[in-house]
C-alpha cells in the first residue's frame, strides 16, 4: 500500500513529527499540511478547531492518504473524537505525555507547558481523571504567544529566553522534576528550555510514541508501504511562505488551497 501518510498541523509543528516517521518508516510516502492560514489553534474556539480540523482531513483523504495523524495537541485535544465519527480511515492523535511523567515522577509535582485551548479541553481532563494519582500535583502554564513567535521565526534568544522564563519558573517553583511539552510547536525551542530548567528536570513530549504508534496501525491495518519505488514527502502551506528557521532546506514547501 504505497499510499501517502497524511499528516496536519496548524503550522510548522508538526514537521517534528514528520522528521521522525521519515527517520523510522523509510519507505512511506508522507503529506504534510500546515494549515498556516488559520494559525495558531490555541487561542480558537474549539467549534473552529473542529472545522479546521475536518476540512484538513477532507484534503488528505481527497489525496489519497491511508491515514491521519493530527500533529497538533490543540486538533486532538477538541476534534479528534468528532474526526474518528466521521472519516474511516485511521486517525492517530497527539496527547500531552500526562501518563509517562506520571510514571517517572518522584517528587509527585509534574508541569504541563500547552496552549490555552490544550488545557482547557475535555480530553484533556479526561485523560487527568484516567491517569491521576490522588498525591500527584499537576501544575499547567499556558504558552502565550510562542506558536506564533516560532511560525514567525521570532526567536530573538534573549526575549525567548525570557518569555520562558516566566513561564518555566513558577513550576520550577513547585518542585516539578517532570515537564510535559504540550505541543508540537514546542519542540524547536528545547535548546532554551533546558538552559532554564534544573538538571534533574525530565522533558517529556510525545514525538516518540507517536511514531512507534503510527507503525503499530500501519501494522494492524496491513498498511505498510511494500513497493519499491523511490518515497515522497510533500508539504503544503495555505496561508504566507512558512519559515525556514527552524525546519532548514530540506524540505520543498509549496502552496495549496485548502
């Protein structure tokens, strides 16, 4: 089955993602959407989530994808349960890593860094009354502006740093010794999130299990790409040019309606 992987976000975050399953699934075909036009998702009503995130899959379906995988913890947090009632093909969603730091913590104060439409979701919640343990505090900052000031490539270092630090500091404060990245985004500034945070700090995202999950559905499905012809990766953009600060050259980024 030599049919793309289809792959959105509202912007370059998800790229994380596609970067990894390039890595670990060799053979595939990839489409990537940055749904650039309606960037950033954190600060919508979770209604126009759920509308760009339906009309973001009509696209992939429509190119043919075997499956979907929302690369936006703020499209699963509000759309993934309408998705999966309305699109038959697999579609793998992207939670904060709650469980693991859960797992890992030792001082049972675990900080959740996300968008304000992450942390407000019912799936969210949900996902805290499955996996919470009555002793473990959970300490959440929304990230303000940084979705926009990584799609702007707005990294000035010092003003970046900043900015994390006050958001970083009052969970540090806490005495977390987990943090879970709670978007995609989030990703291209680890750098200067570890300069902040103490040592004994454990970043969690949710790149990894991503992956290893997409494979087991390719897997179960019978989905595996067995042709030999040379592999694409294709990505698209609908709104202005995408920047490159963080995603490099490798990647030929062209427009398209949607």
């Amino acid at each position: 089955m030599n049919n793309p992987i289809g792959i959105f976000d509202s912007g370059i975050g998800g790229i994380s993602i596609l970067e990894k399953l390039e890595n670990v699934l060799p053979f595939e075909n990839f489409i990537y959407l940055a749904d650039n036009d309606n960037c950033p998702y954190g600060n919508k009503s979770k209604e126009e989530i759920i509308k760009f995130s339906f009309k973001n899959c009509e696209k992939l379906i429509e190119l043919n994808c075997k499956i979907i995988i929302v690369a936006c913890n703020t499209a699963t947090t509000n759309s993934i349960n309408f998705l999966r009632s309305k699109i038959s093909i697999p579609i793998i969603g992207i939670e904060p890593g709650l469980k693991p730091a859960i797992i890992h913590t030792k001082t049972k104060n675990i900080g959740v860094l996300a968008t304000e439409q992450t942390l407000d979701s019912n799936l969210f919640f949900e996902t805290l009354a499955k996996n919470k343990i009555e002793d473990i505090k959970i300490h959440e900052q929304i990230g303000f502006d940084l979705v926009k000031m990584i799609e702007n490539g707005e990294t000035d270092e010092n003003n970046l740093y900043n900015i994390l630090q006050n958001y970083l500091s009052p969970m540090i404060d806490k005495n977390i010794d987990c943090l879970v990245l709670g978007c995609t985004h989030y990703h291209y500034i680890i750098d200067t999130i570890q300069k902040i945070i103490p040592k004994n700090i454990q970043l969690i995202d949710t790149i990894t299990p991503v992956s290893n999950h997409t494979i087991n559905i390719l897997k179960l499905n019978n989905l595996i790409n067995t042709s030999n012809e040379k592999r694409y990766v294709k990505v698209f953009f609908n709104g202005n040019n995408l920047s490159r600060k963080f995603i490099g050259e490798d990647y030929k980024m062209r427009y398209l309606k949607f």
